[in-house]
C-alpha cells in the first residue's frame, strides 16, 4: 500500500483526515492532519435479547349511563356564555384557558362557535366555569 501523501510503500497505514477527507499515510505524513480513530462497530442486539420495559397500556374508560346525558342538548349561545365567564374572570385568554388545562385556541374556537365542545368538555366548563351549557330537551 502507498500513502496517499507522499506516495513511500507503507506497512501499517494510519488513517488522518485532512480537510474532511480521510487518508492512509505514513508515519511521516501523520503531523499533515489529525489522526482519525475508529471504533469496531457494535454487534446489533435484537429486541428479543434486550429488556425492554413496555408500559401498561392506556386504558379506556366506558363512560357509565349516568354519565351520558341524552336528555340533554348544548345550547345555542354557548360561544356567548363562555366568553361572558371569561370576561367576568378579568383575566386574558391564555391564562383563562391554563385555568380550564386547554389550549387557548380552543377555548376562541368555542367562543367564536367554529367548535363544538364533547360532553366531557362541556361538564368540565359547567363545574369550573359555574354556567349552564346544556338544557333539557323537550320530549
């Protein structure tokens, strides 16, 4: 083999990048860039042979009967009643959706009407919040 510098044969080349490249030299030619070493790569371990822990997996509550209302239905003005709590509150939106743990984008998209709040949100607005979401439908 020949050094890639100089051109002398060499017995045991070492390796030195010079400028990013990496080049087998001669002891002589090593001081030209900085001695590279690398490492034997590493045997790959098969998940099988690791022990890997897997966290239980999220459970799914079944709301029970009591907790799905049918006899109730969200009120027109909702978007109103959430912001006139908002207002009364005296606080600005970020810190008014921190206090419902929500995003403050939610909580303008249900003022402004463009979104619908599920059945758990609308529970968590009523008790928080002290306002009535829904109403009794007429059967």
């Amino acid at each position: 083999m020949e050094c890639e510098l100089c051109g002398k044969e060499i017995q045991n080349p070492r390796k030195i990048s010079v400028e990013g490249s990496i080049l087998n030299v001669c002891e002589n030619c090593v001081k030209y860039g900085e001695e590279v070493q690398f490492s034997k790569p590493s045997v790959a371990v098969s998940p099988s042979q690791t022990n890997s822990y897997k966290p239980p997996g999220r459970k799914v509550g079944i709301p029970y009967s009591s907790d799905v209302s049918d006899d109730y239905e969200l009120v027109e003005e909702y978007g109103k009643i959430i912001q006139k709590a908002w207002q009364q509150s005296g606080k600005k939106l970020e810190e008014f959706a921190a206090m419902l743990n929500e995003k403050s984008s939610v909580i303008s998209k249900l003022i402004s009407g463009s979104a619908h709040p599920d059945e758990k949100l609308i529970r968590k607005l009523e008790k928080k919040l002290n306002i009535k979401l829904r109403e009794a439908i007429d059967a």
